[in-house]
C-alpha cells in the first residue's frame, strides 16, 4: 500500500522529541520481537545490550504490556538517564551497567527476578543497536565527533580503559596501520601512521582538531572530494579499538545463543561492515545443518539449532532515512532459536 509520506510525523519513524534520540527502525525492532515475545508470554523477558538513551527499549516496554527489558550500558551517565526515563515501567526495567559481553556472567550470577525467569525459560529476545549512541555524539566532551575540537578519549565507559590519545600516542606503525585499515578501511592507513608518529615526537595528542588537521595535510585532495569527511574512517577505527567493540561482539553472539528459550529471537543492528560482516558470518554458523551432504535426513543432534528471520540484511526504508540520516548505514539481522524436539526429528 503506498502511504503519504509528507503527511508522516517524526514519531511515525521513531523520533522522540522529548529526548533527542532518534530510536533507528523501532517499530521494525517491534516486529521482529513480537513472535517471541507472544510464544512466552508473561514470561517474557528482553535483553537490550546497548540501553544509549533507551529509546528502543521505552518502544518495547509500551508495546508489550507483560515484557520486562533488562537495559545493558557501559557508560554509566547513560544508564542513569535512561532509568529515569524509563522509571514509569517500575519493576519492568532492570538496569545493569557493563559492556554488553557480561551478558553470561549476569545471567549466571544476577539475583534479580528477572534473571530468574531467563534462567528457567530462556530469554524471548536480545536487541543490540551496535556502534557510538546519539546521545553520546551529542555530548562533544566525549570526542566521538570530529567536526567539533574536543579531547581525544571516546570510551564508552569513561571511567576506565585507553583513550584515543593514548592509542595515538603509544602504538607503534604497524598496529596503529593495522587498527585504521582493519576497522576504518582506511586506503592511507600506512601514511596516516607515519604522519602520528612524527607528530607525536613534537608532542602528544590530546584534542581532536590537531588529528583531523593531520588527516586534511595526509589524505589527498581527490579523496577528500569524493570520499567524505577525511576524518570519519580514522575516528571510527580508534573508538572501535578504544571499547574493543568486535571483542564485545565476538563474546556476546554465544552468550545470546546459550540464553535464548525456543523460540526466542536475537536481533542485531549494524552500522559498519566489520560489524555486519561478523553478525552475518556466526548466524551462517548458528544457522548450518552440520549433518554431511549428501545423506536423506539430518542425523541425531546434526541439525541446526536457529533459524534466519530475515533475508539477508534488512535496511532502514528510504523515508526513514529522510528523518534520520543514522538510519542509512544500518543493517538488520536476526535469528530464531528453534525447538530442541522438533516435530517429525529432521528439520
């Protein structure tokens, strides 16, 4: 059915005006939740392993009535915001403060109810909206942003760990060569090494104005006019290393699988390729019948254990992307957890 966009409100798309955060696909999020979260019922219970500003997670809390979210954030600002918004849910909204990855040991060691209920029946979903949040963009003090002269740091958590400066200022050529090519795909990353550390020798690094000027003198100008801000790559590969975002990534994805019920469902949200492409890679995995080619049934514990929801990686639609222009790099995909005795044997 074609719909009007120009009569479509910000809300129609998720903008919540009253906290500046721009939820990215939510009701699609909704949808996708949905099944599961009707198959358990009033044993429900969500894991939103990046709360941000819990936009998502208020989405859910209000559309399913019976849900309780368990809201994950490292930064513990965020945290606090977030349940203050969230505070109207009262016992439906369980807060924890950690990097996603502390998904298993919460769930093995937390003595909340509502652990208890995923420790019984399993999880009937986990969201994650992966990358830097809008709310700490917004806050230029962090240095997530290049556009604004602001201190090198950019840890999610502020209260431990290296900052961007320190990666800048202690990483030999080869690793800081290899952490821009490998989560920016910076074509000039060897150049850009080189130029930090004569840099550095005159003196340290410490706000990001110094580092984007760098990046203007080292990237040619042919680049610079047809491949966006000439900072964006470099920024986005020191706060992937700085919160060791593909560790987290890596740990949680079989924590997620060990947590979810039957027929529970994992949803993640990708913004860069090295995301998506290790998302896609272990649901393939997660997905795979492991029972030789070949043979006429699945043999007795070879069949797979999920299955795919969506068809490759959904992307946000274009009048989304209209509203809210951090929607046009996502990509959606998501997993159901199937029965262990499915009807029949094979699958």
């Amino acid at each position: 059915m074609a719909h009007d966009i120009a009569q479509k409100s910000d809300m129609d798309f998720g903008i919540d005006a009253n906290h500046g955060h721009v939820p990215v696909m939510r009701d699609r999020m909704g949808d996708l939740l949905r099944p599961a979260v009707e198959k358990f019922g009033t044993d429900a219970v969500i894991v939103d392993g990046t709360l941000g500003a819990g936009g998502h997670t208020e989405y859910f809390l209000s559309e399913f009535p019976e849900v309780t979210v368990i809201g994950i954030d490292r930064d513990a600002a965020a945290l606090e915001q977030a349940s203050k918004r969230l505070e109207k849910f009262a016992d439906r909204f369980v807060p924890v403060r950690g990097r996603f990855d502390c998904l298993g040991e919460e769930v093995e060691n937390n003595a909340n109810p509502a652990f208890d209920r995923v420790r019984t029946t399993g999880l009937a979903g986990a969201f994650f909206d992966l990358g830097v949040s809008s709310m700490q963009l917004d806050q230029e003090e962090r240095g997530f942003a290049y556009r604004v002269d602001a201190p090198l740091d950019m840890r999610m958590d502020p209260s431990a760990g290296l900052t961007a400066a320190d990666v800048l200022n202690t990483y030999s050529h080869g690793d800081l060569a290899r952490v821009l090519k490998t989560y920016g795909d910076e074509r000039f990353a060897g150049k850009i090494a080189s130029a930090v550390l004569a840099e550095r020798e005159k003196q340290p690094f410490d706000r990001s104005g110094r580092l984007v000027a760098l990046l203007y003198n080292v990237i040619p100008a042919a680049t610079r006019r047809t491949g966006g801000h000439p900072a964006k790559r470099t920024f986005q590969a020191l706060r992937v290393e700085v919160n060791r975002e593909l560790e987290a990534l890596e740990n949680v994805i079989p924590m997620v699988a060990d947590a979810l019920g039957e027929g529970g469902r994992a949803v993640f949200m990708s913004y860069q390729s090295h995301e998506d492409k290790l998302v896609k890679r272990a649901f393939a995995e997660m997905t795979e019948s492991k029972t030789p080619p070949g043979l006429p049934a699945e043999l007795p514990g070879m069949a797979p254990k999920f299955r795919l929801v969506t068809r490759g990686a959904e992307q946000a639609p274009n009048e989304e992307v209209e509203l809210n222009r951090r929607a046009a790099s996502v990509r959606v995909r998501a997993v159901e957890k199937l029965d262990s005795d499915p009807p029949g044997g094979a699958r």
